[in-house]
C-alpha cells in the first residue's frame, strides 16, 4: 500500500545535517529527474535572485528563499517528515505516532517539485519550488515529473492499494494507469454547509492528515482497493456511515463536516482516529481527479 501526499509550501529549514545525498533517497530511479530539476533550479537561483524570485512567484520580500535554493546540494538535511510543515502535516503528527505506527510511515510517500517522490524518513534540504512553476531549461515542473513517475509509484504501491490524497496541482505530476488505477481511491474532502459541498482548504488539509494517520495507526493493509464506499470509510477507520453502492475505478472519498470550523484538538481531546469516526464519510466518483 502506498499513501501519496502533497507536499507542504512552507517547509522548516534545517541549521545541521548532512548535505543532500541523492543516492541515498529512496525511489532511485528518479535520480535522473531529481538531477535535472535540480540542477535548474539551482542555476536559476544562482544566477539572478530577483529574477528567480519572479520565476519562482515569491514576493519581494522573499529573495531569501530564491537564494536558498541556489546552495541546496550543500545545504543542511533532515527528514522529510520535519521539512514538511503546515496543516496536513500538524494534522498527521508523524512524532508523535507510537513505534508501530512509524514503522508504517515507510508506507507514505510525498510528492515533490524537485525530488518527484520522497518517503518520510529521506533527508532533503528545504527548498522552495511549486509544482505549477516552469523552470528555464527544464520546462514546466509538472510535465518534466509526468515522464518519470510512473515506474517509482509503481514500485511503492507494488501490489497493493494506492491512496491518492494529492491536491490538484500536484496530481498533475501523475495521474494512475492501467492495473494502478484499477487499486486507487483518490481521497476529496468536502465541507457541507446548508446543503452544498465545497473544498475548503483547512478542513481539507487537517482531515487527509487525520485519515492518513488513522490509517498508519490502524495497520491495516487491504490487499485491494475497496469495492464499496461502505468498505473505503471502513478500512481507513473513519466513519460507521456511508453509502454501501460500489465506487468506479480512481472513486473519490468525499468527508463532509458539520458547520463547524475545523480547529486543532484540545491536548486532552479526542485522537484524531477517534474525531474523524464521528464525521460522516461517503464517496462519488467524479469524472476527472480533484483540485
């Protein structure tokens, strides 16, 4: 099984470490690709700061971060679970999972704009490079990683299920195929509010890293995509009511909430497992992959 993850925009910067070691990272066959973005964005960056910082759509006030760039083959390491910051990430709270649980986190991988697939426990920079930005000399981000991805996901999903809780941007990078999309449930998370479903970018965030933590903490390995929308909110221990008709190939798990806003969990509150038993969990199937 192999849970597939957005990367964070903002994302902590190491003072220590070693320096990036791409043989080192898992996935190994995208150290080509790795290679090339990143030689890109380093050549940019080191070029002109103000003119990458355009490039790379950072505000005046954020040179630094265009600068940062230019030093990533030297730059401090650490795990990408402690580069990753924000609310998937708060939400999952990968420290804090007991031994078991992280011994699962081998079982999520995090897409990347400049590393294409990452796991948890791979030492990287922090970097600063959207996954909509067209880079001079490589292209568009995107369409560079459509070329190499297919046979590293392949490799962490093997024979088992691919959750897909990528955000749109970042499914653009890769998008399931053949006998992988045939064992892919694509995660969409809605607000209800009177009646009508939408994304709302927080709740929408907080709640994939509450399912993907329910998940690790459960231990769970289906050994197929399940065939119901019951079965899907069953196996991701996040819900006692959905629709039992059966979801299409790439179905889309739609979690809507109450009005209430999303907020973090008071420090004797419920788990996160616990809080996403009690919203209401059932499943579409759209016609294209979520934004």
């Amino acid at each position: 099984m192999l849970l597939l993850l957005p990367p964070s925009e903002g994302k902590s910067a190491p003072t220590r470490g070693k320096p990036l070691d791409l043989g080192s990272l898992s996935f190994p066959a995208l150290t080509p690709g790795r290679e090339e973005a990143l030689d890109a964005l380093v050549d940019l960056c080191a070029s002109d700061v103000t003119a990458a910082a355009r490039v790379l759509g950072l505000g005046p006030t954020q040179t630094d971060l265009a600068a940062r760039n230019a030093d990533l083959r030297s730059a401090p390491t650490a795990r990408a679970e402690q580069i990753y910051t924000g609310v998937v990430y708060d939400a999952l709270d990968a420290a804090s999972l007991d031994a078991a649980a992280r011994r699962r986190l081998r079982r999520v991988a995090v897409t990347s704009s400049v590393f294409g697939l990452v796991r948890l426990a791979d030492r990287i920079p922090s970097y600063r490079l959207s996954g909509d930005t067209t880079l001079p000399g490589l292209g568009s981000v995107a369409a560079h990683w459509r070329r190499h991805l297919g046979e590293a996901v392949a490799e962490g999903v093997g024979p088992g299920v691919l959750v897909d809780l990528r955000s749109g941007t970042y499914a653009a990078f890769w998008r399931p195929e053949g006998d992988v999309a045939r064992r892919t449930v694509i995660v969409r998370v809605l607000h209800e509010h009177q009646g009508t479903r939408k994304v709302v970018s927080h709740f929408n965030k907080a709640t994939k890293g509450r399912i993907v933590r329910a998940v690790l903490t459960d231990g769970g390995t289906p050994a197929r995509r399940p065939r119901s929308r019951r079965s899907c909110a069953t196996w991701a221990g996040t819900s006692r009511r959905a629709s039992p008709r059966p979801a299409a190939p790439s179905s889309t798990w739609w979690s809507p909430s109450s009005d209430a806003r999303p907020g973090p969990q008071a420090p004797n509150g419920p788990s996160p497992g616990r809080a996403l038993k009690r919203r209401r969990l059932a499943a579409s199937s759209p016609s294209r992959p979520p934004g």
